[in-house]
C-alpha cells in the first residue's frame, strides 16, 4: 500500500509491506523508496516485518519544493526519519538506509537514538558527499570518469531516462535491466514534468546542495544498538573499505560484503535472500 504521511512538517510518501501490528523496519530511500527492492521488502514482511519504505524530501511523493536549492540540513531529513518512526509505532524502529539513505540513517541514529532499535546500513560511507578523508577510499576514479562521459538524457524522456540509468549501470557494475526498470517506475512516480526535478529523482543530486555539517563520523562509537553493515563488494562509488570502517567504528557492527553486488542489492535469490536474514537476525519479532 502506497500512501502519504505527515511527519516533522513535511509530507512522506511511504509503502507498506506486511502486517502493520509487527515489529517497524523503515526503509529510508536514497532518495526515492525505490532504492529499496521489492523482493527485500517482500522477504522482511514473510519474516514478520512491517516494512515501511518511504522517499526523503524532494523525491517520490515526498515534499518537493527545489531540489537544486534545499531549504533545510541533513540533520532536518534525519529527524524526518525520527518522526516517521514514531507516526508509525509507539515502539523504537530497525532503521534501515541505503546509499545517501544510509547517510541519514546514521545521523538519525546518533541524534535520535530513542527512536531506533537496530540499524541497517547499505552501500554507503560515514562523510557527506564532498570530499572523502584520507583512511577512506574515494570514488574510483575510471569509473567515475566513463559515467560522466555519458551525455544527458533528456530528462523529460521517459525512454531516454531509463535507458540512461541502464547504461550507468553497466559502467557501475549493476544490472542495466534491473535499473532500466527502475528508473522508468522513478520517473513514473516523479511530480510534476520539470525536467530538473526527474533528474533529481534519478540521481539524488539534492544532497549536492544539502548542508550536511557538522561532522558526525567522530560520533558513530555512540550508536549502542544493533548494526549490520552491507556492501557490495565490486562497488566503485563508495568502495568497501568505506563499509570496513563503519563497521569497526559503531560499536558490535556486523559486516555483510556481497561478493557480485556493485551499488545496488542484485536481485538475485542468494543475495536478497542474504540481506533479509542478516536484518532480521538483528531484532526479534
């Protein structure tokens, strides 16, 4: 069930997996919910989940005002997440983000530790987007150089769209039929036509305008619950090492690598299959 809902001031747009009396896993999108797959999504509800994704602001049918120009902070997205959970549940939620997502997770988890109680977090680093500190590794810079070369789509395009996230998607090492799917279903849930605003929604560029200070890498010994960190092993943008040094920096962290995965969890059986134990394993029904 897809819906809306109204948390910290803003509206969320949300999707529901499973029975809604069960224990929350919310699924913070990086930016659209779509970040998350359903057969994950699918797999936490069987394992007696309620699994909420939902889009942070300016993407899906969240609030959507400038995504070139936010008027707010990481830290006001990460109480977003905060007010969500507990629009949701009475009791403290498994947190889960993915990519930017799993950026405001961890500030979530460190500024509104009430709220969470286990933590998930895919495919992603402990510094904001911008330049990396010097233990960790930065976007591998062939391939970064391949994806750039590529000429923009016209963003208004549906085709276009999608058949340019499948072509990042093979020089990233993801599935380019998985992506193209995606991307066509991001671009069908994307409000309005603005071309901007579906570019966007395709590629998180909102957090290239977001204030994401102060630092909260030096902060990440204070999460005290739960945490399972995933990466894909083959991933250029935010290499593995980046998932190692998360994990040996939030206390107890668990760390799952995916041997053939790259940015994305691949659909494939084994890996989804992986995920949902790992997150599941992390709290009791």
């Amino acid at each position: 069930m897809t819906t809306t809902i109204e948390a910290n001031g803003v509206t969320l747009g949300v999707e529901h997996f499973g029975d809604e009396a069960a224990p929350l896993v919310l699924c913070a999108g990086g930016t659209t919910m779509l970040s998350w797959p359903d057969a994950l999504c699918d797999a936490l509800a069987r394992g007696g989940r309620h699994v909420v994704r939902y889009d942070l602001r300016d993407a899906g049918a969240s609030t959507t005002v400038d995504p070139g120009a936010p008027g707010y902070t990481l830290r006001d997205v990460a109480a977003d997440a905060a007010a969500l959970a507990r629009e949701l549940d009475d009791r403290p939620a498994h947190l889960a983000g993915i990519g930017v997502g799993g950026m405001v997770a961890q500030v979530a988890a460190v500024d509104h530790p009430e709220a969470f109680a286990a933590l998930t977090l895919v495919g992603t680093r402990s510094v904001a987007p911008g330049p990396v500190d010097d233990d960790l590794p930065d976007h591998d810079a062939a391939t970064m150089g391949r994806l750039f070369a590529l000429p923009e789509p016209d963003w208004s395009d549906r085709d276009a769209v999608a058949e340019h996230a499948a072509r990042s998607a093979e020089i990233l090492g993801d599935d380019p039929a998985a992506a193209r799917a995606v991307a066509g279903r991001v671009w069908d849930r994307t409000p309005g036509t603005t071309p901007v605003v579906h570019a966007a929604n395709q590629q998180g560029m909102v957090f290239a305008a977001l204030d994401c200070t102060p630092r909260w890498r030096e902060r990440l010994a204070e999460i005290a619950v739960p945490t399972l960190v995933v990466h894909g092993r083959r991933d250029p943008f935010f290499p593995v090492g980046n998932a190692e040094a998360l994990a040996r920096e939030i206390r107890d962290a668990h760390l799952l690598v995916l041997d053939d995965a790259s940015t994305a969890i691949p659909d494939a059986d084994a890996d989804v299959g992986a995920v949902a134990a790992a997150m599941l394993a992390l709290t009791s029904a």
